[in-house]
C-alpha cells in the first residue's frame, strides 16, 4: 500500500461553523495596538448584537463580576509574563439582560515579537451557566443531607 497525502485541512468557514455549532465566543487581541476582536457568538453568548459595544480590549473585564476580576486579571497577567502556561478561568460576565452567565475563559498567546514579548493573544469562552447551576445544586443537595444525618444522630457508612 501506498502512502497517503495528508488530508487537506479545513477551509476557515469549516472552522468557523463549527466555533458557531460549539457556541464559543472567541476573542483576539493584539497587545501592540491593544484593540480586542469578539467573535458574532460571544455577543450572540451575551445578549447583544455583533457591533453593539466597543471592541476594546477591556470590554471583557468591564463585564466581569466584581468579584472575579481580580482573579481573572492574575491568570491574564500571570500567562503574559510567563509565570503560567495558559488562560483558564471561570468567570461571570453580565448579559445584556442584567443576570450573570458564568463562562470558562481559556486561552493563550500564539505570537511574540523578535524580542520575545507577547504581541498576540488569543482565546474561547464558553457559557457554563447551568453546569454552575447544577454544581450549586448539588452542593446544597449534599449540605442538606449531611445536616439531615447530623440532626439525626445517625451515622453513615
């Protein structure tokens, strides 16, 4: 048998509908001109329409929850200067409607200048809202077990 040619890769609108089927949200920012792209599904992911807010690069943090900034800025400073391999975080961004969707950011740099800075990152968020529902959940299923054996005085085992 003869060797087979490489299969030839997906066209860029193949890789497009499948971000869109998957509902990532995708960002680009190029940390020279610091100008931040939001992909048609992470407005779509928010509630507002492609071109409705500003594309800057501190749209994303503006969204965020008070109390995830923090956190989230550490794992975007921590990947820039090297300190950690990747983005990952969970964070909750507000939805044009007012309530909060809860997202995992991941992400990365994928271009340094000739001096080695980072001059291109890029990433996808996905809405975990109801996995973050669900683990709330459970987790007061769980509490209220544990009190319910407690006040009992049975035991488990």
């Amino acid at each position: 048998m003869g060797k087979q040619p490489p299969p030839e890769a997906p066209k860029e609108d193949v890789w497009r509908h499948a971000i869109d089927r998957a509902k990532l949200g995708l960002w680009d920012w190029d940390l020279r001109t610091d100008h931040c792209y939001y992909s048609a599904s992470w407005f779509e992911m928010l509630g507002y329409a492609e071109g409705e807010l500003a594309q800057t690069s501190d749209l994303w943090l503006n969204l965020t929850h008070p109390d995830d900034r923090e956190r989230a800025i550490r794992s975007g400073e921590g990947h820039l200067s090297g300190a950690i391999s990747s983005i990952e975080t969970e964070l909750r961004l507000r939805h044009k409607g007012g309530s909060w969707i809860w997202v995992l950011d991941r992400g990365g740099v994928i271009e340094w200048d000739s001096e080695g800075r980072p001059v291109r990152a890029v990433g996808v968020q996905t809405d975990i809202t109801r996995q973050k529902k669900i683990e709330g959940e459970l987790a007061q299923a769980n509490e209220q077990n544990r009190l319910a054996l407690e006040a009992s005085g049975l035991g488990s085992w």
